[in-house]
C-alpha cells in the first residue's frame, strides 16, 4: 500500500504548473501527486539528450500513455539532437552529474521557462530529480537559473523524493508497466553504462526489453 501523499503548495500560492517530465517512471508519482491535491498542470517533454531515437520513442509514448490515462496535457517539443549534441562539444569523457549534466538540466529547463513564459505557466519544476541517481542541488540550481530569466516564473525546488515518493514512484512504475530505461539517457550514459556492465561482467543494456511489473526491477535502473 502507498504512503499518505503531503498536500501540495506551489510556490507564491499557484495552482497552474508546467512539468517538464524526462520519462513515465520518474514523473508518475509527481503527476498523481500534484492531481491529488488539486494543481492544474501539463507535461512537458522536452529531451534532445535521450540516445538512441529507439529510446527516445520508447520513454516518449510511455510518458504520453499514462499522460493520456489520467487525462492531462502533454506538449511535445523538439527532438533537437543536433542542439544538444552542440552544446555538449568538448563534455564528452565529463563524468555523470558533471558539467555535461549541468548543460544538459540548463538546455532542457531552458526550454521549459520559455515555454511557461510563452504561454502563461507562473511556476515551472521537473520530475528529474525523484531519482536517486540525480543530484537534486544541481537539478534545482539549474531550475532556479533557467527560471530567473522570466521575473513572472518560479522554479518549484519540491524534493519529490521525500515523505514515500521515492517509494510510491516504483509502486506506480510496477503498477502500469511502465518501460524500464537502465541509463540515464544520452549516448555517453550509455557508453559508460556499457564500459561499467562489462567490466562486471554484464551484457550490455537491451534497449526496449525491460518493463516494470513483468519481473523483479533492477537495483540500477530509473536513472
């Protein structure tokens, strides 16, 4: 059974939130908690970084199928890739939760802030940081920056992991089935992901292959 779920307060009093989401597992608990207490929001999708296309597809239609399930919003933006693969040049060999990342988090929040300052979103947050694999400073300094351009926009720095959220997210996930990423998503992610399983003497990730709730979830996936 899932922990009681805190009642939500965006910052400044809001009820309207724009949630750039990078998949459905992270952004399942945040999307069922905020529609429990009553917040008006919609998903944005916003991820040049998510390598292969085959991967990208497949957090995609996941994201948009329980997008659709609970009856909620779901902007599609730009799969830029060659954006992104520009903006990275020279933080190829960064380590994760480096400099790479930190240009990665600003690009896609970036976005994001334009989009809510474009179409009238007071408070913008990212269902990122749920996971353990993330650091939540660097996802909320990145936030807070990307937010600051706009005076109208607010970051929400909620911990979504905190009070059973952590806990619920992997109930949820196992609950719909949700496709099981075991990287964090970019080709880097994957290389270096594929260089560790290796040399610990693991296959390398089968892309599309792993679904939550059709066999014991893996210690090191939800990245």
């Amino acid at each position: 059974m899932m922990n009681q779920r805190p009642i939500l307060s965006p910052p400044g009093g809001q009820t309207k939130v724009l949630l750039h989401s990078c998949c459905a597992p992270c952004s399942g608990e945040v999307m069922e908690a905020m529609a429990a207490s009553g917040i008006d929001y919609t998903i944005y999708f916003y991820n040049p970084n998510i390598h292969p296309r085959e991967e990208y597809e497949l957090r995609k239609s996941e994201n948009i199928r329980f997008a659709e399930k609970e009856g909620i919003p779901f902007i599609d933006a730009d799969y830029d890739t060659d954006n992104w693969f520009a903006r990275v040049k020279g933080l190829e060999w960064e380590p994760e939760k480096g400099k790479r990342c930190t240009m990665c988090f600003d690009m896609r929040f970036e976005r994001t802030a334009l989009y809510a300052h474009e179409h009238g979103f007071p408070v913008i947050t990212s269902c990122l940081g749920i996971s353990r694999w993330k650091d939540m400073e660097q996802i909320n300094n990145c936030g807070e920056r990307a937010a600051a351009k706009y005076p109208e926009i607010t970051y929400w720095t909620f911990n979504w992991r905190k009070g059973g959220g952590a806990q619920r997210m992997l109930e949820i996930s196992k609950r719909e089935h949700f496709y099981q990423q075991e990287y964090c998503g970019c080709i880097y992610s994957l290389r270096d992901t594929n260089k560790w399983r290796i040399s610990n003497g693991r296959e390398k990730i089968d892309i599309g292959e792993k679904f939550y709730g059709t066999e014991p979830a893996s210690k090191d996936s939800t990245k």
